[in-house]
C-alpha cells in the first residue's frame, strides 16, 4: 500500500479509537488532530530553480507528503546568513510555487544568524533575507524566510463540523508524554485539505512530539475558558 494512503488509514483508526475511548456516546467528541512535524524547508519559484538548478530543470519527486500533489523533492540546497553561517542539506519541497519561501525553526534562524518572524505562510512582508546555494549557483533573497506558524490544515466539511472557519485562531492541547497547551494556532481550510497540524521541530521537541501524536483542539481563541 501506498505509504501516504497507509498513514491516513492509521491516523483514521487512532483518531475513532480515541474519540471513542475519551468521549463516552452521548457527550461531545473530541476536536483530536494528528500533528505532522515540518523540519526546515523550502518552496522554489522556477527562476530561483533555474538559477540553483539550472536553467529549465524539473523538480524531481522523491516522495509524495500528505497533502494531496504535495512532495518532497530529490533536490535540497545550503542556506546562508549573513555571517557565513549555513545549514545544508534542506530540502526543496514541491511543486513549484510563484513565490520562493524558506521556513525555519526558532533555533535554526540563531544558527544562521539571522531574525527570521513566525508568519503564516505567503505573508512575507518585510521577512528576513537568506541565501541559497545549489549545485549551479546561488541567489540572495530578501523578504523570503520565515519561521512558519503553528497552522491546521483541514476541509471545508470538517471544520463546518466543529465550528471552524477559515483563519480562526485556536489553541491545542498536545497529548503527549509532556503536555503541552499551544496558542496561536491557524485554521487553514482548504477544499483538498487532510485534516493535519504542522508545527516545527523547535515545538515537537519542547511536546515531546512523536510520530502518531495527536492535538485536542481547546478553544477558538478569544471565546474561551483556557
Ligand atoms: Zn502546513
């Protein structure tokens, strides 16, 4: 079976079986999402591929992610600060974008040496400026680099369910061996969204976030008794 396709079934299965066991039939079921941890990354615009690539090059699948079209591709580059300082090996995500975007973590924004701002994604007025290196070249960008929010992905269907829309701010619960309450989380409905939270590496590690960890949606932010 596909990989993708058995994750889905699993997280399917874990979230029945938890929804069931916390919430006796009867009372209201838990708002339980599977967390998805987003190491560091980029999304490429063609005339930023074309510069590290080369002129033309196709991204290259490596393996599809879990939202639907998204994919990891075979292609990573180095980013650079401003002092020299680099991280290599990040990987490109794809497909292509109309905008090139770097996301970090909190703690490789101090590695770099740079002051990169927690933004939803495509908001990137005024970000931080990183450079890229590839194998045919490099490129310094202003305004590209950000440290991503914490943000749900989910259909327009389920988040009608449970009284979502679209850029709702809400705050989690982290089920895990360190619980771990989280604010400032966006809802991101989207009509091919599986429902997902992505959060960094920075706050998976301080949640002890693991494969196959799940969130519990508290409160919409500003309504709520947390
Ligand atoms: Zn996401």
């Amino acid at each position: 079976m596909e990989h993708a396709k058995l994750i889905e079934l699993i997280t399917r299965e874990v979230i029945a079986q938890l929804s069931e066991h916390s919430f006796p039939s009867g009372m209201t079921k838990a708002k339980l999402v599977p967390v998805a941890v987003s190491m560091r990354h980029v999304h490429l615009a063609q005339p930023e591929i074309d510069i590290l690539f080369g002129i033309g090059h196709r991204l290259t699948k490596l393996r599809e992610l879990y939202q639907p079209g998204e994919f990891a591709a075979e292609e990573v580059v180095t980013l650079v600060g401003p002092k020299l300082r680099s991280i290599p090996n990040v990987r490109v995500l794809g497909p292509v974008r109309k905008r090139t975007q770097v996301e970090v973590s909190r703690t490789d924004a101090i590695i770099l040496g740079i002051d990169a701002p927690v933004r939803p994604s495509g908001q990137l007025a005024g970000v931080e400026t990183i450079t890229l290196v590839g194998p045919k070249g490099s490129i310094t960008l202003p305004e590209s680099c950000i440290v991503a929010n914490r943000h749900i992905h989910i259909s327009p269907l389920e988040a009608q369910q449970w009284g979502l829309t679209d850029n709702d701010l809400v705050t989690v619960k982290v089920l895990s061996d360190k619980t771990t309450i989280f604010g400032d989380v966006q809802v991101r409905v989207g009509d091919t969204f599986k429902l997902i939270m992505h959060i960094d590496t920075d706050d998976a590690n301080a949640a002890d976030v693991r494969c196959g960890t799940m969130v519990e949606i508290a409160d919409k932010e500003g309504q709520g008794c947390l």
